[in-house]
C-alpha cells in the first residue's frame, strides 16, 4: 500500500468517524475543532474526506495478494 493510499485510508475512517458522531449524538467533531461547517478550513477537510474516499475505491477492487499468489487447490486422485 502507497503512502498515499494509507492517507487517504486515514482520511476516510476520521470521516467515517465524524459521520458515526453526526448520526449518533448530532455532533459534528470537524466543524467543532475547525470553527463550524461554513468555514474554509472545515470545508477543506471535508473536501479531502470525499476525495480520499474516492481514492479508496481502488482499495474496493484490488485484489488480494494472498489469493492472488496462490494456485487454487486441487483434489487428488
């Protein structure tokens, strides 16, 4: 996995951990810590959770290295 990749996996999981705030108790941690939702900071850090999580879907339909090195087995005779 590239540097770049373990970022935007960062990224997406403090999204996805805003959004569990926001659905569970209505608190959103980012405009909380970056002075409200209208801020450019605040809308800077959402912009780079939504492209992290696009970046991310590479992640979706990569395939395994494990089960790409192996040869399937099988049965004997």
């Amino acid at each position: 996995m590239s540097t770049i990749q373990r970022i935007a996996l960062v990224l997406t999981i403090i999204g996805a951990i805003n959004w569990g705030l926001i659905g569970f108790f209505q608190f959103d941690l980012v405009a909380a810590i970056f002075g409200g939702q209208d801020s450019a900071l605040s809308r800077i850090i959402y912009g780079l959770v939504g492209i992290a999580g696009l970046l991310n879907l590479g992640l979706l339909f990569k395939p395994n290295e494990q089960t790409a090195r192996e040869p399937e087995a099988r049965p004997t005779r």
